[in-house]
C-alpha cells in the first residue's frame, strides 16, 4: 500500500457510496458500492483474500469515490459506473449487457418472467431493476403473492403450487380472464409503489392468523409486509421519465471552488466530472466561464440541475437546454448530493495535502528555491492581529514545521502598550515580545517569518527584528478583495509568483487560514470574557469566585441573559440572583 493510499483511507467518510480502484496508467480496474466507504475500501488493505481480490489489491495505486445518500443509490450508480468504465475485474457485472426486467406474458394463461430486456411488445415490462438480485427478489415476492401459473408448459395434472395457494391450476380448471385482469391491475399498482391496498390486506391476514395462534404463518404475512415495502422503495438516483440531465453541485472555500457534475442519461446516473479550480473572479462568474466553456465542447442535456444561489440568467441566454433550480424533491436531493460531493472534494484536498509528506516537503523545498534561501525553511512562524476598532486587541501566532502544523508552539499575545486600531503597533510590539524573549531563553528562532498582511505590517516586523540584531527573513501574505490568499510578498512588498494550482500555494492558503482562525478564536474569547466580567461587576454580591463560577456554569452573557430566575439562584444566592437577573432584563422590571 503506498503513501497515497493510506492518507486517502484516513480521509474515507462513513457515508453510502461508491468507489473506483484505478491502476497505475489511471484506468478503471474494479467499481464496487458500500453502506460504509471507510470501512469497505479499508478492508481491501488489511487481512488475506481469495485469488481475484488478492490480485486486484496488487493492481490497485489510487482510488477514488461518490458519496451517495443511501445504499440503494449507491447500488444503482455501481451499475451504472461498471456499464461506463467496462472495470477488468467486474466480470461477473460486465456479462449483464442490459438491465434485468420484470416481464408479465401476454398469455391465455399469464406468468412472471425475468427477461434482459423489454423489445416484446405485446407482454407487460417492469423495471429496469438495479441488478439481478433485487429483480430475482422481486419475482420471487410476485410469485408467492400472486397465482400465476408457474410452469413453462401446462401439465396434466396440478402441481405444489397450486396446494399452496400460489396457482390458480389452468391445467384443471377454466380461469376467467376477469381473474388475471385484477391480478394484472394489483402487480402493476405494487411495482409502482402503492402499496397500501395490499398492506393493510395482509396486516389483516397477519392478525387473524395471531389470533388463532398460528404464529408462523403470522409471521411469514409480516415477511411479505417487510419484503413490499423494501421492494417498492424510492430510489432517488433513479427517473422514470427518461430525460438526460446534468446536475451540478459546487462548494468554495480557500480561494478554490470546487465543481461537481453528475450526468443522468436515461434517467439514470451514470457518471460525474470534478473540478478544481483558483477563484480569479466572482463565485458566479467563474461559474459561469466553467459552464459555457464546458458545453461548447460537450453534448448538451435536455436540462441542467443547478443550486438556488446560482445566477443563472445570463447562462440561459447561452446555454440551449432548460437550466432548472429545483426546490424539493428528487431533483433537489440530487442537487444537494452534488453539492456535498464538491464540499467532500475540496476538503479532501487540503486534508490530504497536509498528509502527504511528499507533497507537503516538496512544496517547502519549493517555497526555499523560490526565496533562494540557502536550504528549505524548516520553522516558519506566522502572525495575525485580531481587535474590533482597536478593542480587545489580540494576535496570533502559528508555528509550521517543515509544513506541518507543530501546535505546541503556537502562542497567543494580549495587546498591552498599543491604544486605539493600530495595526502596525500592534504588529511592532507582539514581534518584539515574541523575539525578545526568543534571544533571552536562547530558543530557536524560525527560519522565515510570514505576517498576515501587506507592506506596512512587513516593514513594522522587520523593523523590530532589525533593532534586536536577528537576521530573520520577513514576508508577507496579502488577501484579495474576497478575503482569499492572493499573493507571498517580499521584503519591499512586491509580489512573488506562485501558480495557483501548486503544492505551494495550497501550503501557504492553509497557513494564513490557519492563523487567522487562531487569532480569531483568541479575540472571541478575550471579548466574550471581557463583556461577562463587565457585566457582573455592577453586581454587588459577585466578586471573582462568584464570577468564576457563572462563567463555568453559563460559557457567555447571552446564556446568561437566557436563563430564568430559578437557574441563576442554582448558583448565587437568592437576593444576589434576583438583583442580577433584574439587570439583565431592565426592560422588564421598569415602571
């Protein structure tokens, strides 16, 4: 198992879905379905296995996967993936050239049959089913509920069937075609989901038959109960109507959006394209650019499933096929699907990045041929200022070692000698407190430093550094308009040029993320501290024990607004409770 395997295992969600083992030239070589994808895929990496598996696992370099919402979408878009790649190891799948139908003869005398395709015109065709299994189940269910005949040729005489009540016997007896034409209607309203007719007839039989204390018959009227309702479940992947449809899901985050296409042909899902993609514009308008780009060069559909967010006016001028934003039901769970898929991507490939030593070293030893630097920064420490117009003023600092995060070494820094919003002070004195006291403890000092900012907060940190005699590189990472990374800048605040689909430039967006939510949580919870102590020193009665001990027992000021007279007396005395409830609530208590 390589390196890529085992982080991508790691990553597996416990979702239903599908998965696709791919050799080393990329290709397709096994397409299998799971309740579980996390468990499934990883038990092809652990224990023994027969011949074929054992032979396929020697195969396998890469996979990759489609979450679905339920095993039974999953089931469908097995087959429905198998038909499209034609996987070497499929055998068993790829000799089933078509899907496997439920057939009602046209005979004098009707019976079930299971057929691989519907081109009989005169006969009754249910299906297409998944795969053979739930066809066979489904015949087997028809047969024991209705008495058509089952044999190929009349007999002479009757059979088991008929003593079972599961044959009507033309062989003895005239059967009046009223007979078969109600047996007909009730199989055609069972395989289309109305169910309840023959449900409650059968309930009622399972009743009787407790009644008389027959509990095995009983209990094989509720088996045929549990058998319809599994048989006539919804499959959500799955249309009637026959139409090509496209559905497109997207996600964004990290200054990447993330596109994922499922295309339905036939009603039925076949396959899915993903993207990922730098956002250089808006959100919609790269959707858009993605989207004409992509059906000048692709067949189009006969409509396109797209997120109520989407802007889709402009595209409908462009794109000749209806472009629909569905609301509810199946055609918005499929949306959402596609929706989830994109997400799942997109985090996957920061999260596996992170793992993958490889990818992770090798963007480091890029970052250091980029900065001729002598070697590869092996620390690099990064900060962020965080305040609210100069109140409860904070920063953040994260530590990166050979690009992994090393949070033992993080640090959090409460502003003390800067006044009002002032980012540059802030910035000159959390750098001098950081690397003050880096010299006086001989720790060691990073290899780079990277500020979140531009070229006032660069030359505030290099100002400091310069004063206390280190000699330690400063850059710096700007953010767009969109609040996404942009670009590394130099000492002198011109940018460097990275590509924004590089192992690096992912590395360096997962860093700014990074101290910017550290820095962030820090001032949040500096804040909410701060509003709460504020708070309860106009309370006579709360000195720091007592509020040590509402802090612990309600987290926040909101919650402690929220809670009744009662909760606030579990903690506080009667007289101190009743006198700080009433100024939570002024409002209430005014005359």
């Amino acid at each position: 198992m390589n390196d890529l395997i085992k982080n991508k295992l790691s990553l597996l969600p416990s979702s239903p879905g599908c998965y696709l083992m791919k050799n080393k030239e990329g290709t397709v070589i096994y397409v299998g379905k799971a309740k579980k994808l996390k468990n499934r895929v990883h038990s092809y990496f652990v224990g023994v296995h027969n011949y074929k598996t054992t032979k396929l696992v020697s195969e396998i370099v890469d996979f990759d996967y489609i979450v679905t919402d339920s095993e039974k979408e999953a089931l469908l878009l097995e087959i429905n993936l198998i038909k499209d790649y034609s996987p070497q190891y499929n055998i068993m799948f790829m000799d089933n050239t078509y899907y496997p139908y439920i057939q009602m003869t046209n005979e004098t005398h009707p019976r079930l049959r299971i057929v691989r395709n519907a081109k009989e015109r005169k006969a009754k065709h249910f299906g297409p089913f998944p795969d053979a299994t739930a066809a066979r189940e489904t015949y087997k269910l028809l047969n024991r509920l209705y008495p058509l005949r089952k044999c190929n040729h009349i007999p002479k005489k009757p059979c088991l069937y008929y003593s079972l009540g599961q044959c009507l016997a033309p062989c003895i007896q005239e059967v009046d075609v009223e007979i078969y034409n109600d047996i007909k209607k009730s199989i055609t309203k069972l395989l289309n989901g109305d169910i309840k007719e023959k449900v409650s007839e059968l309930t009622e039989k399972m009743n009787q038959a407790s009644e008389q204390l027959n509990f095995e018959q009983a209990k094989e009227y509720r088996d045929l109960i549990s058998h319809i309702r599994y048989v006539t479940a919804k499959q959500h992947v799955q249309f009637n109507d026959q139409v090509d449809r496209d559905i497109l899901g997207y996600y964004v985050d990290h200054g990447y959006l993330s596109i994922q296409l499922f295309f339905m042909r036939h009603g039925k899902l076949l396959s899915r394209d993903l993207n990922l993609i730098p956002i250089e514009d808006h959100v919609q308008e790269s959707l858009q650019q993605f989207m004409v780009s992509f059906y000048q060069n692709n067949t189009l559909p006969k409509e396109i499933l797209v997120p109520l967010d989407m802007d889709i006016d402009l595209l409908s001028q462009i794109i000749e096929c209806k472009i629909l934003k569905p609301q509810k039901g199946n055609k918005a769970s499929l949306v959402q699907m596609a929706i989830e898929n994109a997400k799942e991507s997109l985090e996957k490939k920061f999260q596996l990045m992170e793992k993958n030593e490889a990818a992770t070293l090798g963007a480091i030893q890029q970052l250091g041929e980029l900065l001729q630097m002598p070697h590869p920064p092996h620390i690099i420490e990064l900060f962020d200022n965080s305040n609210i117009q100069g109140a409860y003023a904070v920063a953040g600092m994260v530590c990166f070692k050979d690009g992994v995060p090393s949070k033992k070494d993080y640090r959090k820094f409460k502003i003390k000698t800067v006044e009002g919003p002032d980012d540059y002070g802030s910035m000159r004195e959390v750098i001098y407190r950081r690397y003050y006291r880096v010299l006086m403890e001989n720790l060691t000092p990073p290899d780079m430093i990277i500020v979140d900012g531009g070229l006032g907060q660069i030359h505030a940190a290099k100002e400091v550094i310069d004063a206390l005699g280190m000699s330690i590189p400063v850059y710096g990472l700007a953010k767009d308009d969109k609040h996404s990374t942009a670009m590394l800048l130099d000492t002198e605040g011109h940018p460097i040029s990275i590509h924004p689909k590089s192992e690096l430039f992912f590395l360096l967006t997962r860093m700014q993320d990074e101290v910017h939510r550290y820095a962030i949580s820090f001032h949040k919870n500096v804040r909410s501290k701060s509003l709460f102590a504020s708070t309860l020193d106009q309370i006579e009665g709360i000195g720091p024990k007592r509020k040590q001990q509402l802090l612990h027992h309600f987290k926040s000021v909101k919650r402690m607004k929220e809670a009744s007279l009662e909760q606030l007396k579990e903690v506080l005395p009667d007289k101190v409770a009743q006198e700080l409830f009433q100024s939570l609530h002024p409002d209430e208590h005014s005359s």
